[in-house]
C-alpha cells in the first residue's frame, strides 16, 4: 500500500504534469507565433521544472465535494500549507528509519541519487579529458584560428582553445562553462572545404555567445533527476534542438552570409559526417552541437532547422523587450497554476495537477 501512495501520489502526477506542460506550452508558441529561441527554451523548461512542485507539495485532505463524484477537475494554484505539510514527516526523526517502508524508500533514493551524481561526474571527466586530448595552437591549425579570431571580434566572446580528438568521436563540441575548449575531429576537418569549415566552427562559437553548455547541463540534470518521465526527455531535445537553430541564426546574423549558402553548408557538413568509417558521435548530454542525424526524428529536427534558416531575419531573431517581459510573466503563471483532475479510483484518489 505504500509503494502503491508512491505510485499515485508522485509518479504519475509527475508525468502528467510534464505532459500537461509540455501540451500548454506547444499550444502557447503556436498560438503567439514565438520566434526568439530563448523565449521558447525558457517554456521548454516548463515540464522540467514545474514537477517539482508536484513533488514538493502533499495532497492529503479530501475536500468534501470529492468524496461524492469520482471525478472532478478544476483549475488552482499550489497550497504553501500542503508544501509545509510535506516536511512534516522529517519531524518524525528516527521513527521514520524504524519504519520498514520509509527505509527502503530512502535507500531506494539515495541509491538513484548516487547513480546520477556518479554519471554526472564521469560526464564532466569525458569532456574534460577530450578537451585536453590534444591541444593544438595556431602554428598546427592556423586556419581554424583565422576562423575563431574572425568570429569571436564580432561576436564579442572569448576565444576558446582547441583540442584534436583521435578517437572516433567526429561530432564537434564545445566544453567549459567560463574557460571554452572546442573539441574537433581532425578526420572532420580533413575532409570539409573553406566554407564548412566556417559554418562548423561558427555554429559551435555560437553556443559560446549563448551559454548553451550552463543550460544543457541544467536541463540534463533535471532531465535525469526526472528519469522515470518520457516527456522530460522530449522536453530535453526541444531545448537542445532550440539551441542548435540559434546558433545558426546567430551564423547569419554575424556573418551575413545567404541564408541557402549556410543551410547548404550543414548539410553538407552532416552529410561528409556520416561518410566518415566507424563513427561514433559524442554522447548526446550536455554538449552543444547535433550535428549527426541518426533517427526518423532526427530527419525531421534537420529539416525543421534548415526551415529556420532559411526563414531567418538577421534584424528581428530575438524579441523586443515588452513582448518578452509579456512572455516572462505568462511564463510565470503557468508554472504556478495547475490545470488539476481528482480521480478516485476505489478508495484511492489521484490527485493529477
């Protein structure tokens, strides 16, 4: 019976809260026509973030109308007197460990904890030893730094050190939070002309100018945290997939390139990838750049992003101050209000909000 409360009372209103998110906010940037990527990133936070509320808050007392009518919905806002209910049960102290239940329940959960914080660890080791698996400077890849030194004049950044990796990861990536290594395959380089070369390096400076890295590792975490929810992980790829299509944005934008010259430029970028023997593309968690294409959704995540360049208006990629103030607000709301339904099932009733 216990384990059954779990089952009702977190899991599945975590998923359906993810997936109620996620409905809501597919609707909202189709019904406002949102263009600028950091305003749809921050509402694809949304089924990331707003579960831990659910999870925070303790849904105990059965309001009388329930009690007559196995369902019911209705629209409201987080009770802070069920979230201060959910720490009571600390105040039980060792009584909790004396409980067969709550014991297993906390083992359980250090267990999972332990796992993630450990993958956490061994991510940061992968890029941290890839990005100093072979450092080169300007005398080895002069080329490369023309194009670093070009871009990051005008876009304001600072330029990152480079790293050759020999191993068969051929997907470039960029590592750092506030010190940059942008990790290269030297048999991706070989084989792509002046051009794809520019766009390569660019895109990937570009999420440098974004601070793509500070916010993949936040969605990762959550996303992991949340491991037990699909559409966290659908939530994770619209977010990585926003960042890929701003930096191409952001491509136009500083170089003022032909938008059908960049989108030419990766595909064929992706294209003498997948020529490439034997190779294997860097773990898809917090690193910027998706270059390699491998699944039916990955197809139409391609063809969506050269839409967007294709579509891209170098004047008008982000919005206005006073539409973004409007979206930070309705952003808010709809973190704090819970579209909820009561169902009782038996004598049990799940509380979907």
């Amino acid at each position: 019976m216990f384990f059954l409360e779990i089952l009702t009372d977190y899991i599945i209103p975590v998923i359906y809260s993810s997936f109620s998110s996620l409905v809501i906010v597919l609707f909202v940037l189709f019904i406002f026509r949102i263009k600028d990527s950091n305003i749809r990133i921050l509402f694809f936070f949304l089924p990331l973030v707003k579960p831990f509320i659910i999870i925070a808050e303790k849904m105990d007392e059965i309001p009388i109308q329930f009690e007559s009518d196995p369902f019911i919905g209705l629209i409201r806002f987080p009770d802070p007197h069920n979230i201060i209910n959910a720490f009571k049960v600390f105040e039980r102290g060792p009584a909790i460990i004396a409980d067969i239940n709550y014991l297993v329940l906390l083992i359980t959960a250090t267990s999972i904890l332990a796992v993630l914080i450990t993958r956490w660890i061994l991510l940061y080791l992968f890029y941290r030893k890839l990005s100093y698996e072979d450092r080169v400077g300007r005398k080895e890849i002069p080329e490369i730094y023309h194009i670093i030194d070009d871009y990051t004049r005008k876009t304001k950044v600072k330029a990152p050190c480079v790293s050759l990796t020999h191993s068969h990861y051929i997907s470039p990536f960029v590592v750092g939070i506030k010190e940059f290594a942008l990790v290269l395959s030297p048999r991706l380089i070989d084989i792509l002309d002046t051009r794809e070369k520019e766009v390569l390096v660019q895109h990937e400076l570009s999420h440098i100018k974004r601070n793509d890295n500070t916010t993949g590792w936040a969605a990762m975490i959550l996303r992991d945290l949340l491991f037990f929810n699909p559409f966290a992980y659908i939530a994770y790829s619209l977010i990585k997939s926003e960042q890929d299509k701003d930096s191409d944005k952001l491509v136009v934008k500083y170089t003022g390139r032909p938008v059908k010259e960049i989108a030419r430029n990766i595909l064929g970028i992706i294209s003498k990838m997948k020529s490439i023997p034997s190779f294997k593309p860097a773990t898809q968690t917090a690193q910027s750049s998706r270059f390699i294409q491998r699944s039916f959704f990955s197809q139409i995540r391609l063809r969506n992003r050269i839409k967007s360049i294709l579509k891209t208006n170098p004047d008008r990629i982000y919005s206005r101050i006073f539409p973004r103030i409007l979206m930070y607000i309705l952003f808010a709301l709809l973190l704090i209000i819970q579209i909820m339904f009561v169902v009782k099932i038996n004598n049990i009733y799940l509380f979907l909000r």
